[in-house]
C-alpha cells in the first residue's frame, strides 16, 4: 500500500495499523479507487474532547453531513483506549440516540469510525463503506477465493502496470485476472467518475480499445470454476478483457502466448490432500513456467516458505500476507531461463 501512496503522490505517515496521508477532498474518490491494496480507508472528519452529551452532540453535528446525500442508515464502528466501558457505553448509547433524530434518506448506508481516546472523540467516515476486497462483483466463488487486495499484492509484486501480458494458470474464480483487467479501467478513470461515498466504485463496462496490448489469459481444469469466474468478469465489467482458457496448466498456453507477468495461487492444505500432493503440484507448474513463461515477472502465494527454492526464479522474495485468517507466504521473482542447477 506504500508504494501505492507514494505511486500518487502522497507522502504516508505510518501510523499504527496503517498509513496518514492528507489529502484534498476533490482527489479523494480518486485516492480512495487507487488503493487496491488498503483494507479501508478512513477519512477523518472531526475531533474533539467529550464530556457530556451537548458536547458530543456538537461533534456529531459539526460533521459535513452536506457532503453525503442523505444515506439510509448511519453505521458506528467503535475503537476504545484509554477509556472505562462505563464511558464507552455511554457514548455508543448517546450516539446511537442522536444519529436516530437524523432524516435518513435512501442513498448507501454512512459507515462512521469513532475513535475514543482517553476523554477525546474523533470520527472518521468510511470512504468505502465496507472492506475495501469487497470490490462489488464476486457474487460466486470458487474454493478458497483470493482476497481482492492480497490479488493486488501480488500483481504489484509482478510490477504490473496494466499493459503487460498476464497469466494466471489456477484461476478459480477469476480474481486476480479481474483486479488486473481493471486496472487498465482505473488508468483510464476520471475522477469524476466514482462517487466518493458510495465506493468501491461500480465499473463502468466499456468495450476494451483495440489499442490495449497486454492479453490476460487465465485458466483452469476446473470448467464449472471457469464458468463462475466468467460471469464475476461480466459483472466486474471485464469479460472481453480476460481469455478464459478450460485446461490444466500443462495446456493453456499451447497457441504460443508468453506472458511477461505470471500470478498463481494454487490450492493447497486438505483441498489437495496433503503436502505431498502440494509439492508435487508446485514442482509440475516449475516445470511448465520454464517451458512457457521463462523471463517472466512471477508470483506465487504458498503456506510454505521454502516454495522460494523450489521455484524455478531467480531473485526469489518471500514475504508474509494477511489472507484474511490464514497467513501465506507471497514469493515472487523472475522466472529461470533454465532449472537450477543444470546446464546446456
Ligand atoms: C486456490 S484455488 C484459486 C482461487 C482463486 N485465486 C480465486 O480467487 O478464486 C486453486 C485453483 O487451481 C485449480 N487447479 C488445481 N490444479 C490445477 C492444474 N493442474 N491446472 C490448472 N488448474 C488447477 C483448481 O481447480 C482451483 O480452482
């Protein structure tokens, strides 16, 4: 997500749990969309020590309610320190009483961040909502679906820009070919495209121009995935950009495509029967990425460390991701010429 700041511009300040930037509100729906990485993205609106109730209803109305049409309902997320339960019932109990009085409207529900301090409240709007992986398309998935922002981990870790050719050979539901294919939607957005409170932004569907040179391919032996991924791309707006391609990974690149960035989350644990299997698995796709994708930027997530040296790369990274609960390990580097270890 640093990179992802300093991509725009900003200048974070790493705080606990994330990042601080300032930004100014015209930009800020553009920001926001630009964070493919960000769990949330909180806005801080308004701050002030809270003693009784004409104080915390002067915070609350100091809000910029102009800004958002009137939502149906307001949301309350609380985070307490430094402060007895006493006192944080009495806020949530007040809070809830004065955000009852507000008209509400039919617009997206508000989702307010309220931090107390010790005897101080601030409040921050939830820029999204909703987390920010819940991107809006992937009404069905897969076993194991990717988190959408562990996906953008991973094509950042390719250093996909949204122009290169692309592939995921265990696509399952589709994710990370989706969060690619609208990238290139997001480098072509105007800010005044989105809505800053009702984001993640709905994509806009538009036939992708002619002038796009990087192909997404993205496959998997699994048909019936195949099919759920298909229509996730549809409803994310993205279907005519992603090649879907029913084979296992030995055969999806038979027509001669070399991918210059190759993502891959294979299964693992009980869904494939053991480490074993996994190992076996991990050592037919090394196989396959020498013969199809050599010189390519890959990335792989595995719950093993040491998959960095059974890989065929070289400048092989690994480091730790938060998949929402489980923690995998996302290993990335550039695709060998040739196995380790051997020679012509
Ligand atoms: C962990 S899931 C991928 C989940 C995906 N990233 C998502 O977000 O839905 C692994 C996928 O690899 C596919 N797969 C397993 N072995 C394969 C093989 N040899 N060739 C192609 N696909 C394979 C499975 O069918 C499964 O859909």
């Amino acid at each position: 997500m640093w990179d992802e700041l300093d991509a725009l511009g900003l200048e974070p300040e790493t705080v606990e749990g994330g990042a601080d930037v300032a930004v100014p509100w015209s930009d800020l729906a553009h920001v926001t969309a630009s964070l493919r990485c960000a769990a949330r993205v909180y806005v801080r609106v308004a701050r002030a020590d809270v003693r009784d109730a004409q104080e915390l209803r002067r915070l609350l109305a100091s809000l910029p309610w102009a800004l958002w049409p009137l939502p149906q309902a307001v949301t309350v997320r609380w985070a307490v320190r430094k402060a007895t339960s006493a006192r944080a019932g009495w806020l949530a109990h007040e809070t809830e009483r004065i955000l009852a009085l507000r008209p509400s409207g039919d617009h997206a529900p508000l989702t307010l961040l309220m931090r107390v301090t010790g005897p101080e409240v601030e409040v921050s709007v939830d820029a999204a909502g909703r987390p920010m992986h819940q991107r809006g398309w992937r009404t069905e998935q897969g076993e194991a679906p990717l988190r959408e922002t562990v996906a953008a981990a991973m094509l950042h870790a390719v250093g996909y820009d949204g122009t290169q050719a692309l592939w995921d050979p265990m696509c399952g539901s589709g994710t990370l070919a989706i969060e690619a294919a609208t990238w290139r939607q997001l480098a072509q957005w105007r800010p005044w495209d989105v809505d800053a409170w009702t984001l993640p932004p709905r994509f806009v569907p538009y036939e992708m121009p002619q002038f796009v040179r990087g192909r997404i391919v993205a496959g998997d032996l699994d048909p019936e995935v195949l099919a759920v991924a298909q229509r996730n791309a549809e409803r994310a707006g993205v279907a005519t950009a992603i090649d879907f391609r029913p084979a296992e990974v030995a055969s999806q690149l038979r027509d001669g495509f070399r991918p210059s960035c190759v993502v891959v989350n294979p299964p693992w644990g009980k869904r494939l029967g053991g480490r074993n299997e996994a190992r076996r698995l991990l050592q037919r796709l090394s196989a396959v990425l020498l013969r199809d994708a050599a010189g390519a930027r890959v990335a792989v997530l595995s719950p093993e460390p040491q998959a960095v040296r059974e890989l065929p790369i070289t400048d092989g990274k690994s480091r730790q991701v938060d998949c929402g609960g489980a923690s995998l390990y996302l290993i990335s580097g550039t695709i060998a010429a040739r196995a380790p270890g051997r020679t012509r």
